[in-house]
C-alpha cells in the first residue's frame, strides 16, 4: 500500500495538482491548464519537495508567471 501511495504521489498528475494548488495559495492566481509551467514545475518536484516549490514560487514565481505567459 506504501508503495502505490507514493508512487500516486510522485505520478506527474498529482505533481501537476501540487503545482497547480501552490500557484493558487501562493500567487493567487490560476495556472492555466495549457501553461509549459505544469511540466516545468512538475519536473522541478522530482528533485524538491513541496517547501522548496512554496519558497520558489513565492520568491520568483511572479515573474516565472509572467513569462509563462508570454508566447515563446
């Protein structure tokens, strides 16, 4: 059971929940669906746990949010 809860909880879905989640507490805003943020901050979280992500978004994720959207 351990096993299949953390591998639901490292899965690249509940990463993007996390991801998502955190952008609307910290930023209060929504990080749209289609946005490259989600895999980018999904993949930062293979290597950081949620703190780090927290601490990241709210020291840099402004401006990471502003140029996600611009178009690249």
């Amino acid at each position: 059971r351990l096993q299949v809860a953390s591998f639901f909880y490292d899965s690249i879905e509940k990463r993007r929940l996390r991801v998502g989640d955190l952008y609307a507490q910290i930023l209060n805003r929504v990080l749209p669906s289609t946005d490259s943020g989600y895999a980018f901050w999904a993949e930062w979280l293979l290597t950081h746990n949620d703190i780090d992500l927290a601490v990241s978004l709210a020291t840099t994720g402004d401006e990471y949010f502003d140029k996600a959207q611009t178009l690249h």
